[in-house]
C-alpha cells in the first residue's frame, strides 16, 4: 500500500494513501464528532463523505490535516474561518456533497 507523509494536528505522520477518514480517526483515537480538515496549498477543503478514501477528494492531496470538533478552539486562522463555521453548520443536515472546498483564509488570491 502506497503511503506518503503529512501533518495531522501538528504530528507529521505516514498516512496510506487510500485511508478514510473514518480510519485515521480511529488510528489517532479522535472522537467520534471530529471533522476532518485539510489544507492544500491556498485551498481548505471540510471532509463530509468520511467513507471515502482520501485519494478520491481534493483533501486527499493535503500536506496539512486538522481534526475539529464542534465549539472546539480556533488554533490557527484556518480553524477560525468563518467559510469554515458556514460550511460545519451546513453539514448538520443532509448532504450531497462529498467535501466543501474553499480558498484559505490569509491568503492573496
């Protein structure tokens, strides 16, 4: 199985390239409510499809992962995005979508 190096809640880690998000909350003990984040470049893109592999999504080409959980703290200016707040409160409904992208916030497009 193919790996490749990334950060995850500032550890950087071997993540398989085909893992789920499902998986690596359940091999780095996050809870259950944890979304995944991940940063790629100038894009942040939220994980709602968590049965997915990574491989298949924009998320999937991050060097950077963020778990966060609901009223969790903003760590850093990614986690305080207000497109991010939109996007989690959106996603307590049904949806469609496998993921929601956007550009990061700080940066000049």
């Amino acid at each position: 199985m193919e790996t490749r190096w990334a950060t995850v809640d500032n550890v950087t880690l071997e993540l398989p390239a085909d893992c789920t998000v499902c998986e690596l909350r359940d091999a780095l003990y996050k809870p259950d409510d944890a979304v995944l984040i991940g940063v790629t470049g100038d894009l942040v893109s939220i994980v709602h499809d968590e049965d997915r592999p990574l491989s298949e999504l924009v998320a999937g080409c991050a060097e950077t992962y963020y778990f966060r959980r609901p009223e969790g703290p903003d760590r850093n200016e990614v986690l305080s995005a207000p497109e991010l707040e939109t996007a989690l409160a959106e996603s307590n409904g049904e949806r469609t979508e496998a993921e929601t992208t956007f550009q990061r916030p700080g940066i000049d497009h």
